[in-house]
C-alpha cells in the first residue's frame, strides 16, 4: 500500500487535551515535558496518545519523505493553538509548527473541515486521495471523508491503534 502525500490532524481533542475552549487561562504558555505545556494559571495542554511519535515518524522517517504533515483545526482559540505548536517538538527538536512547513500547512479557522482540506490541497498539489485526515468529530469524519479522503476517527486521540487504522 502506499503512503499517504499528506497527513492531516484536527488539534482540540485529536492531539492535544484540553481543548482550547476549555483552558482557563490561556497564554504565556510554557513547555513542561516532551508531551505537556501549561497555560498561564499552571493548567496542562497534553499530547495524547502517539501523536508526538506520529508527528516525528511523518517528518524524520525514511520511508515518508515524500510525505508532509498538515493542520486542519476549527479550535476557538487559534493564537493559542498556534502558540502551542511552536512550543511541542518532535525528536530532532524542530517544533510541530516548524514540522508544518513553519505554519503553511496550518489551516486553523472555524468552518466546515472541508475548507480547510481544499485549501490544503491548493497548498500542496496533494489529491485528495493522497491524503490521511485525523479528528475526533464524527461529523468532521464525514464531511472530509465526501472529498474522498481517507479519514480517521480519533476519540482517544492519535493512539497507535488510529495510526495504524489509517494506514
């Protein structure tokens, strides 16, 4: 089977917990792990799941050169959720937001996901059919899946298990 072009991932919920709607405090956010941040009141943002080891297979692995990593995400807080990617890192320590090709690759606004996925793929060049979505909204799901998008559901977030259903 071959690789997907372009991996897409929803953020609240999908990457990280919690979502933006429901952190207190909100910025400065600090890192405190390899897999958690904190807002300003001390509150955690946390990874779940694999999605760090995910994000760093999708931009260091041999076998997925060819292959970018994207955002879709309709989060309520974009700044934060931008701040947030500039802060997680993979293992050669470039951060998420850099791993998006420095945030091009970051759609990040509310609307329908298929917005997102179309602007993407004007981005890219990517098919539709070349690409693997990610989101734990059922309803995200079927919208993106009607472009013709392999798509995921994640209601645990980016666990192996989800990784290895997508491809």
């Amino acid at each position: 089977m071959a690789l997907p072009k372009l991996v897409v991932f929803d953020l609240d919920a999908c990457c990280w917990f919690p979502e933006m709607y429901m952190v207190r405090r909100g910025p400065p956010f600090t890192k405190t792990s390899e897999n958690a941040c904190a807002a300003s009141d001390g509150e955690a943002i946390k990874l779940l799941g694999q999605t760090r080891k995910v994000w760093e297979t999708i931009s260091n692995g041999d076998e997925w050169q060819d292959c970018r990593v994207a955002v879709a995400s309709r989060c309520d807080e974009p700044d934060w959720a931008r701040q947030l990617l500039k802060l997680f890192t993979i293992d050669d320590g470039r951060s998420f937001w850099q791993a998006l090709d420095d945030g091009r690759l970051a759609e990040i606004y509310k609307g329908n996901k298929k917005t997102h996925l179309k602007a993407l793929k004007q981005k890219t060049g990517v098919a539709f059919e070349d690409m693997l979505f990610f989101d734990d909204d059922q309803e995200n799901i079927r919208h993106v899946s009607e472009l013709g998008v392999v798509s995921v559901l994640t209601p645990e977030g980016v666990t192996a298990d989800a990784w290895e259903q997508g491809l």
